[in-house]
C-alpha cells in the first residue's frame, strides 16, 4: 500500500506540474476532476440507498466550470438564477416519477452533490484567472497538500491520540499538529514567490492548513455514513478523486474571498 501510495504520488506530482503551467491545460483538469468527482459522490449515495439523480447532477455540475472558462454569465446573479432553475428542474423530475418516497432527500443530496463538489471545485478555476494566478494556484495546493503529507507522515510515525474516532479511526491529535506545522512551513516557504509579508503567509499557512482538515474530515463523515473507505480506486494507494480532492474543498473558496477582498 506504502509502495503504491509513494507511485500514485510521483505521478500526480508530475502531472499537476505540467497542467498546471498551462491556463487552459489547468482548467480543463479542474474540469475533468469535477465531473469525476461528482460521479463518486453519486455513486456513493446510490450505494447508500439514496434515489438521486445522478447524471442530471453531473451534467449541471459541468456547466459551472464551463462557465468560467468561457466567461459565460447572463447577469451579475446568474448563479442565483442558476440554482433556482435546477431546484424547478429536480422538482419537475420528481413528478415524473411514480413513488414519492425520498423526496426531499433525492432532491436536496443532489444540490448539495453540485454546490459541494462542482462549486466549491470550480474556484481553483478563478483563482487561475486571477492576476498572478499561476502563483497563487501553486500556493494553494503547496501548502493544503503539504498539510495533508505532513498529517500522515507524523500521525503514522507518532500519533497515539484519536482526533475524532467515531469519523475517522485512524486520524489523530498529532497528526492533526503535524498536518498544520507542515502547512505553516510550507507557506513560509514559498513566500518568495508570493507578494504577501511572511505574516500574512504564517496566517494563510494556519487558515488554510485548518480549512483543509476540515474538509478532509468532512469527506470521512460522509464516507462513513455510506459504510466506505474510499471514494474510488482512481489513484492506487490513495483512492478515488474525491479522496484526493476533499482537503481543497473548503480552501479554494476561503481564498478566492480573501483574495477578492484584497483586490477592491
């Protein structure tokens, strides 16, 4: 498993490195791991029992990040617009079908299935198109994935205290330590080539470092709830898309915002 995990790595290293460099190759990426992502998630509650609808998810998923790459917005609230419309449309869908048990669940998992994963995803996409988002993208995932080797690195070497056991059974206190100390490096690191103070990157190191285990475990309690352990077998060793993703959730729109707020 360590052999496999170390091999999935290398590649994902050298594959992120390339797209990355290229704005339309990095988007176009972003894109494919949205509309993977949001077939395991899917399929994850389909496993459970939960009657969704799962490719109308997936293509309204897709629409977000094709979106931005074409710069297409009706108005300034389309995105408002946009969830109405699917809402109207899954409503539509549900009169179609002849039992109306689950409902409100098949309804509303969908949704959320788009704005967790489709939403949340697609704003690595603008930070790409930001000024120097090329930077700013790289720093990003430096610092969540160094996060995430550090957690796992240090709470298998040293970690003896559960974190939150009933989630994740094998995640511990230390490892959390170690993920978030790795983070904070990891930020000051690559402050040379960020226009940011080293105080602003040690708080960006922090904040994001806890956003991404926040994410992480979020994708545990869901997993864990569905009675699995990994999302897919995409990647060996570390599983499907959504385990590789989950810690980037939560920090891709953190980010953007604060990026948003400094840029007025």
């Amino acid at each position: 498993m360590l052999l496999k995990r170390i091999i999935s790595s290398i590649v994902l290293i050298i594959f992120i490195t390339v797209v990355t460099m290229i704005d339309w190759l990095c988007v176009l990426a972003i894109s494919i791991f949205i509309i993977l992502g949001l077939y395991e998630f899917f399929t994850m509650l389909e496993q459970k029992g939960i009657k969704i609808y799962k490719y109308f998810g997936m293509m309204i998923g897709s629409i977000i990040p094709l979106s931005l790459i074409f710069r297409f917005e009706v108005t300034k609230a389309w995105e408002l617009l946009f969830i109405l419309l699917v809402f109207l449309s899954l409503t539509l869908m549900q009169f179609m079908r002849r039992e109306n048990s689950g409902a409100i669940v098949g309804i509303s998992t969908t949704i959320f299935g788009i704005l967790y994963i489709s939403w949340f995803l697609s704003f690595f996409i603008r930070i790409r198109y930001l000024p120097q988002g090329l930077a700013l993208f790289t720093m990003v995932l430096f610092i969540v994935k160094s996060g995430d080797i550090g957690a796992y690195l240090i709470g298998t070497r040293f970690g003896k205290t559960p974190l939150m056991p009933r989630i994740s059974p094998k995640k511990t206190r230390e490892g959390a330590w170690g993920g978030l100390l790795f983070s904070l490096l990891a930020a000051l690191a690559i402050q040379p080539l960020i226009n940011f103070s080293y105080l602003q990157m040690a708080i960006l190191g922090i904040a994001l470092g806890i956003l991404g285990q926040l994410g992480d475990l979020s994708e545990s309690l869901m997993k864990r709830d569905c009675g699995i352990k990994d999302t897919g077998n995409l990647f060996p060793g570390l599983g499907g898309v959504l385990d590789l993703v989950d810690s980037l959730l939560f920090t891709g729109p953190a980010f953007y915002f604060y990026m948003s707020t400094i840029l007025k």
